[in-house]
C-alpha cells in the first residue's frame, strides 16, 4: 500500500510538474516584440530623417514593395532607385503612426523565429523647412520583416488604403 502510495505522489508531481513546463521554458526569441518594434522605429526615423542610402540599409536583397496607387517596385535596386529621390527633396513627406494602431506578429517556423509582421496606419505630411505642416494622406502599412543572424530587414511592403486628410 506505501509503495502505490509513493507510486501515485510521484505520478502526481510528474504529471504537474510536465504541465508546468511550458509555462516555465523560456519562449524562444522572446524579446522578438522589442526587437521588431526597435527595427520599425529606425526604419521610419530614417524615413522621415535619414538618407536613401541609411533607408535602404534595413531592406532584404529580394525586397518587393506594393502600393495601391503607385504599383509594384521589385528588388533592392529598383527600390534603392525609387528612395534616392528622397535626397534630393528638400521638403519631403513627414511619416508619423496613428497611436495605437501598431500591430505586430511573429512568424515561425515550428518553434524557430524567421520573421514578423508588421501593421498599422500612419499619417503623412507636408513638410516646410523641417517642420511638420499639413496632414495629408491617411494610410494602411503590412511589413513582413524577417531576422537573420540577430539582423532584421523588411522584405515585403505593402501600402494601402491611401485616404485624402480631410479637414475637421
């Protein structure tokens, strides 16, 4: 009777200690959240403030952006071409998030993390001398981002939902 006692207290604590488990390993990547938000802020701070060339260093070699009133740009060179113009703008567009509305998911591959995405809307505006002006565009954004060697790129862009600002 002691030894099926013992038996089924071990059984037990087994049994609780293997339900446990998952709560208690320490999720793979879990500071990918961090990582990816910290990724989408210098991506847009370059935007908004940095040149082509610092821009296009948070893109993938096989990058492909989509907008749905500008069309398709596909690879890091057609893409590359496209930003260079920002440098050449004196009073370029001013992108800035709609609180709140930052979402982000990651992607994995069984229990390995490859990737995130990213969404949201922002506000454009026009810019004078540095400073932010009028709002002009409402938009939808999906990034995917994926993570190689600690290293985040955005690999797919997708732009969407462009609505005119209108006046309260």
């Amino acid at each position: 009777m002691r030894k099926l006692f013992r038996f089924a207290l071990a059984a037990l604590c087994l049994s609780f200690i293997s339900a446990l488990t998952p709560v208690m390993a320490a999720e793979p990547n879990a500071d990918w959240e961090a990582q990816v938000r910290k990724a989408d802020e210098v991506y847009w701070h370059d935007f908004n403030f940095g040149t082509s060339a610092a821009l296009n260093a948070h893109l993938s070699a096989d990058v492909e952006f989509y907008h749905d009133l500008g069309g398709s740009v596909i690879g890091y060179d057609a893409l590359a071409k496209v930003n260079a113009g920002m440098d050449k703008t004196k009073d370029r567009a001013r992108r800035v998030l709609v609180p709140g509305s930052l979402r982000m998911f990651p992607m994995r591959r069984g229990p390995d993390l490859y990737g995130a995405i990213v969404m949201g809307d922002h506000d454009f505006f026009r810019t004078e001398n540095g400073q932010i002006g009028k709002r002009t565009l409402r938009a939808s954004f999906t990034h995917l981002m994926l993570v190689k060697d600690g290293v985040w790129k955005v690999a797919r862009i997708y732009s969407y939902n462009h609505q005119p600002a209108t006046e309260k």
